[in-house]
C-alpha cells in the first residue's frame, strides 16, 4: 500500500541497525519483536513529527524506540 512507498524516503537499514545493535541501555526491545515492527515504530514516530525530519535519523530513531520500548530499572 502507501505505507511500503512511504518508507524509501527512510533508511531501513540503517534503523533497524540503531535498533538491534547500537549499544542502547535505555532500550529494552521485545525478544520476539520483528525489523518490521521496529521500522513501523521508528517512522510513526518521525511522521508525528514532521518539523523535525530535517533532524538526525538515528538520534530520531533511538528516541522512538526508548518511548516505545523504554527498559524497565
């Protein structure tokens, strides 16, 4: 659908690269969670917040994974 088209203006890749391997302790991602979920996450949280695309994709996308996935200390 439109989402799939959406999601070239952003680099999967590297998201779900920040998501799985950038050492991230306030992040606590499900054990189960999928790259698809992940991407999903990260890109409603920058679409929410359009002013702020110009921003960097990774410090975007580690502040969306810590709302969404924050660990529990």
């Amino acid at each position: 659908g439109a989402g799939s088209a959406h999601l070239g203006g952003y680099c999967v890749g590297l998201v779900i690269g920040v998501a799985r391997y950038a050492y991230e302790p306030s992040i606590c991602l499900p054990r189960d969670v999928t790259d698809q979920q992940i991407v999903r996450v990260v890109i409603q949280y920058i679409d929410s917040q359009p002013a702020r695309l110009q921003e960097d994709m990774v410090l975007l996308a580690k502040e969306a994974l810590r709302k969404t996935w924050p660990c529990q200390r």
